[in-house]
C-alpha cells in the first residue's frame, strides 16, 4: 500500500510538471539586464558601495550607520554645497570608532572638503575625549586624511591597513 502511494505521488507531480511546462513563475536575470547603461554617478556610487561593502565584510563594531549627505549634515554640521558626494559609513560612537567617509569636492572646491573632513575627524576626537570605549581616541587622533583619485577620504579605523589596501586597489586601477 505505502508503494502504491509513492507511486501515485510520484506520477501526479510529474504530471503537474508536465502540465506548467516547467515554466518558472519568475524568469530568471539574463546577461542583458545587467548590461544597461548606467550615468557616471551612480556607476561611482555602486562601485564605491562595493568597496564599502569589502571593507566592512569583517567588521564586528555595533552600531554602523550610512554617510549621507544628511546624516552629516545632522551629525556633524557639514554643508553639503562644497562636494559632489559623498559616501562612507561611521558609528554611532557607543561602541567604539570604525568610521569611512570618502566625499568627491566640487571644482575648486577641495580646501573646504579637506576641512569638512577636518571637522568631522575633529568632532570624534571631541566625542571620545572623556568616553574613551575600545582605543576610539587613539583611533581618532590617528585618523588620516588623504586623497585617491578624485576622491578625499577620512578613515578612523581599528585596521586601517586592511581597508586603504583595498581602497587603493579597487579606487586607483578601477
């Protein structure tokens, strides 16, 4: 009896592939809708989402938000008319410092995105002056400013090695 159940199970399944076709109800992505053309800004903004996707792939900080042209505005008081973009990622400041802004300035404008970058690595070491949690002042008194490309970047990081490599890497040749 139980055989001749299986059985039966097995043939109506079958025929209930047989009667769809083996169509799926989602057709799978092909080649082409990955080839579309895409502007410079947001083909920058993918790539570097990428790169900070590699980036933070390993690290454990809690409490990692997005750089915005918003949250810096709030957080730290930074006039977004002086760059392009901006992207990045910084911590809330409880548990530690593992911050990334990477911004591309205006024209003529690099001066006051080296200063914004300034105040911001500025406001941290403020922030962590008195609330000193995992070496974050020491991580934010080291922090650098430099530039790559088109692109300033602020890293306050626990391994600062490991992310400018594959910032050079993925910045400098792509």
């Amino acid at each position: 009896m139980q055989k001749f159940i299986v059985f039966l199970s097995v043939i109506i399944i079958v025929a209930m592939l047989a009667l769809q076709h083996f169509s799926p109800i989602y057709e799978l992505p092909t080649i082409d809708d990955y080839s579309e053309n895409i502007d410079v800004e947001n083909d920058d903004m993918v790539s570097i989402s990428k790169i900070l996707d590699d980036i933070y792939f390993n690290i454990s900080t809690i409490g990692i938000k997005d750089a915005t042209e918003e949250s810096l505005a709030d957080d730290f008081y930074i006039d977004s008319s002086d760059y392009l973009s901006v992207w990045g990622k910084y911590t809330d400041g409880n548990y530690g410092i593992d911050d990334l802004i990477i911004m591309r300035p205006l024209s003529g404008k690099e001066n006051k995105t080296i200063e914004a970058l300034t105040n911001i690595k500025l406001a941290r070491i403020n922030h962590f002056r008195n609330y000193d949690i995992y070496n974050a002042y020491n991580i934010a008194v080291n922090g650098e400013i430099f530039q790559l490309g088109d692109y300033y970047i602020l890293m306050m990081m626990n391994d600062p090695q490991a992310a400018r490599q594959i910032l050079e890497k993925s910045i400098l040749v792509g």
